[in-house]
C-alpha cells in the first residue's frame, strides 16, 4: 500500500509545460512524487493529473502554491485509506491488457487560489 499523500489536479492544457509546472511545485519544496497518472477529462482542454507524494513538513505550502498557479482550476487533497480503484484504464496491445490502479480515496480539502472550495 502506498504510504504518503494523494493530490488531485484539475487544470487546463495551455502549454507543453504543463507537467512540468505541476511537478516543480512539490520538487522545489523537496516532496518526493512516488508516481503521477493524467488524463484528458473534457474537449476543451480540461486535464486531471493523480499524484502519490511523499508526506511532508512542506506538502501544505506546496499544494497552497499549485492552486495559485495559473490554468490550475483545483487542488484536492485525497485521503488514501481505502484500498481500490480509484481510476482503472485498459489499453489493448495485442493480448496484452494494461491496467492503472490508483487507490480509491475522498476528498478531504479542495483548494482554489489559495481559498478552500468544494
């Protein structure tokens, strides 16, 4: 079971800079990421980025920074103590069958421009 924080990024794609920008927030900070999963939620450009990251003494400034970023819509704090699927995606390759687990989790805070939502 993974042991750390699960961060839920919902963003706009504006620039191939977009992963990077989400990344950097947590580096800088000196958070590990153990694991990052995306996807394409709507046609216009509306993106959801998973994120496992290390627990930290800094992890709250780090999320308090990505939701003041720009095309960054909302920054959700998951609680990961369930075991599950929280997205499962199937890629056929042949016989092959690749599967994503992420683990199945509640919001516990949603933060956006720095102001709590949701």
């Amino acid at each position: 079971m993974f042991k750390g924080r699960i961060v839920r990024v919902v963003c706009y794609y504006r620039d191939a800079s977009l992963l990077e920008m989400i990344i950097s927030t947590f580096r800088k900070l000196l958070i590990d990421i153990e694991w990052v999963y995306g996807r394409r939620v709507s046609d216009d450009g509306l993106y959801e980025v998973v994120l496992g990251v290390r627990d930290s003494r800094n992890f709250k400034i780090a999320v308090l920074d990505l939701s003041n970023t720009v095309n960054v819509e909302a920054v959700e704090v998951l609680s990961s103590s369930e075991e599950g699927n929280y997205i499962t995606n199937e890629y056929v390759n042949g016989n092959e069958v690749i599967k994503i687990y992420i683990p199945k989790a509640d919001i516990e805070e949603c933060y956006s421009w720095g102001e709590v939502c949701g």
